[in-house]
C-alpha cells in the first residue's frame, strides 16, 4: 500500500490548553506534513521533516490553505432520531413521549435499521466526525444494522442497544432479561470487529427498572472495559419523576452508583442539574459528563455548569446530541457552548474548544491512542477544515491574523461547508 503524504497546515493538540497562552499544549504548522502509511498516522510534523522521512513513492496531497488536524468526536448521538431532529416540544418528557419514542419503534425493521445506518454515517462524515458514540434503539436489529455499516466502512464507531424496559410504549421495550441477552449477543458479534466498540446503554433511570439496571451492572462486571452510556440529570421533572422511582437513592447519580454503573468507563449525557455531593462522587468515579449544548438549549433543559463541573475535577466531553440536539456539527456545537458559558460568565478559549472536540472527546471514550490526535500509531481519521467556506467567514478572514482567531471563526461561523476533506483510516470518503 502506497504511503500518502497531506500537506497543510497542521494542528494537533498534546493536551489540554490551561489557557490561552499555553501554546505547548499544541503542535501547530504552518507548513505541516502527516505521513500516513497502512491507515495509520506514521509521522506529523513540519513539511520538509515529514517530506525527508517519507518513501520515494509516498502520494502528496496538496491541501495547503487548509486546516488538518483529527477528525471531530460525538461522544453523545442518538442514530434512530435522524428523523426526530426539529420536533416541536416544551420539554424533555414531553419531547421524548410524543416523537422519539414513535419515531425510534421503526427500529424494529431490519431494512429501515440498514437504510439509515448508511444515512447516518454519510451525515456524520459531511460534518467532519469521524467517531461517534451512539444509541441505537431498543431493537438488536438496530445494533446490528449500525456496527455492520461501521464495519463496511472501516469506520471507528461505539454503540450500544438501549436498555428500556418500562415507561414507553409496548413495541419499545425489552425485558430485564432479554436486555442484557441482547446487549450480550451484540457484544460478542460486533465488539472488536473491524473498528467497533460495544457500550452497555441503559437509557435512564426512568425506562429501566432496578431489575434491568442490575443486568446491566452485571455486564459491567462481565465486560469491564467496555464503556456504558446513559442520562442524568436533564431536566428538573426528569429528576423529580427519576427520585419517585428510585426512593431508597441519595439523589439521581446515587442510581447508577448503587447498581455499580457510576465508573472510570460511565459517559453522564446531559449532567445539568447536580448537587456538590453529586459532582463528587462522579468526580471519584472518574466518569465523565457529557455537555449536549444545542440540545439544552433546543429542550430548554438547562446551561451547563462547566466550571463547577471542572472546580470539581470531573472529565468532560461535548456532543450534539442528536436529535435532542439542533445541528450536527460539532463547530455549530462549540459555538452554542461557549454561548452558554458566556451566560455563567466563564469564557471558553477556542483553543479549548477544539481540544474538546477530538482529543478531549477521544480522552473521554478512553480511545486516545486511537483517534483524536495525530501521533505516530493512531489511525489516519484526518479533517481539512476551511475557513474561508462562506461569503461571510471570507469577508472576516480578510482582517485574521492568529490560529487562534481562525479557530474561534470556525467555531462561530463554520458548519458541515467548512469541512472540506475527510480521511477514515487514511483513505479519502
Ligand atoms: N433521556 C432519555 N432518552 C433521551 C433521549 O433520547 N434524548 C435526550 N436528550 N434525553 C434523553
Ligand atoms: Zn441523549
């Protein structure tokens, strides 16, 4: 397989930045080079050092004025709700009653499950994410459907079958037992198949009775190193409802912990609305919250409290959350993020921003040595991002002059026509 050699400027970040000075954070080239042979990042660099190591025959690709830095990371995306995104509800449960649960019943058949795994990747990929963590829906068929397109197109997926086995309609339940008989066939057909990975995915406490959350706490102990997804904390009649169903739990977080889903591998969608014990205990858990910024908003669930969560010492992601959430973008999605912060007066560097968004969010998933970055030994999963893509990120463009003005313009401007170019494993999609 012939080596591939991108040129470009390259961005790609070591850590987190503390603040917006802390440029070791980061590799930034101006004229960059990422050597990619077998899928796999080789070597990233300054062009001229790249261009010495590679073979003879390496393929250049010229993508100078643009941007390459790792695919983005939606570590919170819903895959049956494509057809959800939209949908007009005051709130959460409503939303959740009067459209999802009728949209994701359609799950159920095989050749709907199948038709929308290829849509779902294609509109991924035109937006520049090149992982996903989703929820399929309750149906093994759905499952099935989403980690055989993965595989087919050799993409770096985790998903899960949801866990529900109560408060929604009869066709959009499982059982206890059938949910973890389920959940356990998914895993042992798909997990570690081509790039895939298997969560376990109780919904939320609401649709899983204490029965089906000890079934998935004993898939915890089975598989340890899979990751688990679920909510908490979203919205204030969601917790009150959640506490009527778990009386004997110190609050909402307790639920999970009591069921020995709360853990290093526990990705929280949402987590709003927490008391200082909660934060703690997530904290010492090491599980990590999950900001859905376009979907609180959408929902009117609540603003995030990321500095709060961060004086605690709690990891951190960022996702669309689709179809909760409005775009999906992720550059559409740190934008309305550091909307919210804004508001709590806590202003976000954009520089901050983007390490969330791939090696923040691959960090979160416990895939860094896979994706998020462009070290030597992670798969080519590589984005060439434009900012100059619309009439009106040109007109800006003409008076920016730092990497980080750029950045903070594409977060605030750029959506899917920003992303010019992108690599699974490095081939071009
Ligand atoms: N809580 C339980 N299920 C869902 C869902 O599908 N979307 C959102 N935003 N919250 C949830
Ligand atoms: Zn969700």
């Amino acid at each position: 397989m012939t080596a591939i050699l991108l040129r470009g400027r390259v961005l790609s970040f070591r850590s987190r930045p503390r603040d917006r000075e802390d440029h070791a954070s980061y590799l930034y080239e101006t004229d960059g080079g990422i050597l990619i042979e077998a899928g796999r990042i080789v070597a990233a660099g300054a062009f001229t050092d790249i261009a010495a190591r590679a073979p003879l025959d390496a393929r250049i690709v010229d993508h100078r004025p643009l941007l390459l830095m790792a695919g983005f990371i939606d570590p919170h995306i819903h895959f049956p709700q494509m057809q959800v995104t939209a949908s007009y509800a005051a709130n959460l449960l409503e939303w959740l009653n009067t459209y999802t649960f009728v949209e994701e019943q359609k799950f159920a058949e095989e050749a709907h499950a199948q038709r929308f795994a290829g849509l779902f990747f294609d509109e991924l990929l035109r937006h520049g994410t090149t992982t996903a963590a989703a929820y399929c829906s309750v149906h093994k068929a759905s499952a099935d459907a989403y980690f055989a397109e993965a595989a087919r197109r050799n993409l770096l997926m985790v998903g899960g079958k949801v866990m529900m086995d109560r408060n929604a309609p009869e066709p959009l339940t499982d059982t206890a037992q059938a949910g973890h008989d389920d959940t356990l066939a998914v895993i042992e057909t798909w997990h570690g198949k081509a790039r895939n990975h298997v969560a376990i995915t109780p919904r939320f406490a609401i649709t899983s009775s204490p029965a089906q959350l000890e079934a998935a706490g004993a898939l915890v102990q089975k598989f340890p190193d899979l990751l688990i997804q679920t909510h908490l904390s979203e919205n204030n009649d969601e917790i009150a409802y959640t506490m009527e169903l778990y009386p004997e739990a110190k609050d909402y977080t307790d639920i999970y912990a009591r069921y020995g889903l709360l853990s290093r591998k526990t990705l929280l969608g949402h987590a709003i609305h927490l008391s200082d014990r909660e934060m703690d205990a997530i904290a010492e858990a090491g599980a990590v919250a999950v900001h859905c910024p376009t979907s609180n908003l959408f929902l009117g669930s609540g603003l995030f409290d990321l500095k709060r969560i961060r004086e605690h010492g709690i990891r951190t992601a960022i996702a669309t959350d689709i179809g909760g959430g409005s775009s999906y973008s992720l550059l559409r999605t740190l934008d309305e993020a550091y909307k919210i912060q804004q508001l709590r007066a806590n202003r976000v560097p954009p520089i901050e921003s983007f390490w969330q968004a791939t090696r923040g969010n691959a960090e979160a998933l416990g895939l860094v040595h896979k994706i998020g970055t462009l070290e030597p030994g992670t798969d080519a999963d590589i984005i060439a991002l434009d900012a100059n893509a619309t009439p009106a990120m040109r007109l800006r463009m003409e008076t920016i002059g730092s990497l980080e003005e750029e950045l903070f313009l594409l977060q605030t401007l750029g959506d899917d026509r920003a992303v010019r170019h992108v690599y699974v494993a490095g081939s071009p999609v």
